[in-house]
C-alpha cells in the first residue's frame, strides 16, 4: 500500500518526536543527535552540491558537517564569516600601505633620457606616482634644481577644461612662473582683472599693478584663491604652498572669527593672501620652507593684530585731530565789510552797512597771527590786492 506526503511527514514527525525523547532519557543533546541521525538521509548529494555552490564559504567544510547542521546555523556561520573577511580586508588595506611605504627606500626607478617639451612630447617622467615625502621637502628639493628662477611662462594651460578658464591675467602667469616672485598678488586672478592682461603684459617686470581693480566681494574672492591654487597646480604641481593657503582660509571659514561684523572683509583677505605669497615669494629665495597651513594661523595673528593696532592708532589721530579743530579760536565779529575786502562790494566807504543795518567800514580785514583771529590788519586797503596771500 502506497503512502501519500502527508502519511510520510506525520510519521516522520512521529520518529523524531520518539528520539527526541529517547535522547532526553540519556541526557544527550536532543537537536544534534537528532540531526546527526537523520541529517544523512535528510539532504541529498545534489542537494549539498547546490549548495556549496551557492555558499562558497562551505568549500572548507565536510559533506558531515553541512549535513548535520540546520540551514540557521549554516547562515549565522556565513554571516560570520563575511565580517571576518571584511575585517581582514581592512587589515590587509593598512598592512600593504604600510609595506608599500617601506618598499619605497629600495623600489628606486630609473627614468631613461628623453624629449619633452610641455606641449607635443610628453617624457614619461611626468607620469611618475606622487612624492610621498614632506611637502617642505618637495619644495626645498625643487628649490635646489630650479633655482632662483622658474621655468618659462606660458599661459596656455588647459584650465578650460577644469571650469576656470579666463580667471588669470597675462602678469598673473608671468609671475606664478617665478616661485621668488615678490610681485605677485591675488587681484591678478580675479576674472574683474581680466581685461587688464594687455596692460600688465606692456607694462614689464618692474611695472605696479595699480592697473588691477580692488576685490571687494567675499565671492569674488573666494573665486580668485581656487583659480590661483589650480593654476599654481598645473605649472608647479609639486609647490603645495597654494593648497596650504586655502585650506588655512576654509579651515577658518575665511577668518570670519576675526572679521564678522566688520566692513571690507574681502580687501582685508586680499592684503592678507598678498603678505603670504610675498613671505613665501622671500622664503623661496633663502631656500626656506613654505608657510605650512598651522604656521598660517600665527602669521594671519599677527597680521590681523598691526592691522588692528595700526587701526587705532589712525582712529585716536583722527579724533585728536577733530579734537583740535573744534578747540581752535573763533573769530569774534567785526564791523568790517568782507565784501569790500573781497573786490564785490561797489558802496562808497561809509555807506556801507550789514543786513541789520549795522555800519560796516572798509578796512584790511587780513589776520597774519591765526592764533589770534581779532587781530586784523585794519588798513585802508582792501585785502585781495594788498595781501596775495590772505
């Protein structure tokens, strides 16, 4: 007589319920004996061959083992063994760094010789990875091969193609070129300064760039940083100077600590960028590292500090000044006619008189003692062609 399923799974539930019982009169472990005794017969070898596909982390387990274990287990072991391997991944990332870093003392390249000429032939020496020594070191090393100057200066970089095309003057490439540039300034990467290219070009080396508009927009300013930082990347990508500089003012959200509140912010900023790249322009010069970012931070303090201080000073002089204006002498009134002293009045002398009526006589008005206002000439000239001075 043929069983359907459902015959077979109640007897089936029958036998396990009967050596789960059996198990827990020997005091045994009633789930695993139970698998261990029916596990075989439960999952086929097409079965555990699916799922060994399925499960690659199985290829180290005995056909056994996967057979007496319930599919729970078998994925909180999966489970577990993905974050193992995630965690060695991790480790694996910072131990071959870590090699990398060391292998770099004795993984020493050599560069054959060849053409190159910044534009058409590219040597394959430009496509070498990253210094990875100090940033300081990078431009001391640079220092002692270029020397006092830089290479040649061109304005043809592709800086179109990055979105900051246009933004740099014809003298702002001129002087980006020359590390130990003393006339360098933020205003020549302004986009409002472009149309003064022509004029810093005539005006040569020793030229003022008082042709260069003013910054007055914290925008605008914030515009001109990012184009000399990029363009400083393309023709010097070893100088990190630019990079520490910007980053010091996102860092201080361009200084808004000191600044907020105040009038003028960006042509503070801009006298402020000028003073760095002209520390750093003498620094190149002495063969002396850039200023880093955190030393950035002392020298806008004492940037900001004689600002403030030379502030105070110009405000207390003016008010002193105001001071002695309004304390000067006033001149009492006299009966004289100013008018007549002046050349406009036509009356005849002693028909002369004020608005009121009072009589005013024509007399040489001129002081020559200012400190003494009432002590006037009192002559029977007239003051604009006796006194040419008066």
């Amino acid at each position: 007589m043929a069983l359907d399923e459902e015959d077979l799974a109640s007897i089936a539930g029958e036998a396990l319920d009967y050596l789960q019982d059996e198990q827990a009169r020997s005091g045994g472990n009633s789930r695993g004996s139970l698998i261990t005794a029916l596990g075989a017969s439960v999952m086929s070898d097409g079965d555990l061959e699916s799922l060994r596909k399925r499960l690659p982390f199985l290829a180290d387990f005995s056909d056994d083992f996967i057979r007496t274990r319930p599919m729970d287990s078998i994925l909180k072991i999966e489970t577990t063994s993905l974050k193992i391997k995630q965690m060695e991944q991790a480790r694996d990332h910072e131990d071959r760094l870590a090699m990398n870093k060391l292998a770099l003392e004795s993984s020493v390249n050599t560069i054959p010789a060849g053409q190159d000429n910044r534009w058409s032939i590219l040597h394959k020496g430009r496509f070498l990875p990253g210094a990875a020594c100090s940033a300081a070191k990078g431009w001391l090393s640079a220092r002692a091969h270029l020397g006092l100057g830089g290479p040649a200066a061109i304005g043809s970089y592709d800086m179109a193609a990055v979105g900051m095309g246009g933004f740099v003057t014809s003298k702002g490439w001129m002087e980006l070129h020359n590390p130990g540039s003393s006339r360098m300034s933020l205003r020549m990467f302004s986009i409002n300064n472009c149309g003064s290219r022509a004029a810093g070009a005539r005006g040569g080396p020793d030229s003022k760039d008082c042709d260069l508009e003013e910054i007055m927009e914290i925008g605008e300013f914030k515009l001109a940083v990012r184009a000399m930082r990029v363009a400083a990347g393309f023709c010097m990508p070893w100088n990190q100077s630019f990079v520490a500089l910007e980053n010091f003012l996102l860092q201080t959200e361009f200084c808004q600590k000191d600044l907020a509140g105040t009038d003028r912010q960006a042509r503070i900023l801009t006298q402020f960028v000028d003073y760095v790249l002209g520390e750093n322009g003498k620094r190149w010069r002495d063969s002396e590292p850039f200023i880093d970012t955190g030393a950035l931070r002392g020298a806008w303090a004492a940037f900001y500090g004689a600002r403030t201080h030379a502030a105070i000073k110009r405000t207390r002089e003016d008010v002193g000044g105001a001071k002695k204006k309004r304390e000067a002498p006033r001149r009492q009134w006299i009966d004289v006619c100013f008018a007549w002293n002046s050349g406009k009045c036509l009356k005849a002398a002693g028909t002369c008189t004020s608005k009121s009526g009072t009589p005013l006589r024509h007399v040489c008005n001129h002081v020559a003692d200012r400190s003494k206002p009432d002590m006037y000439c009192g002559k029977d000239h007239a003051c604009h062609s006796f006194h040419k001075n008066g």
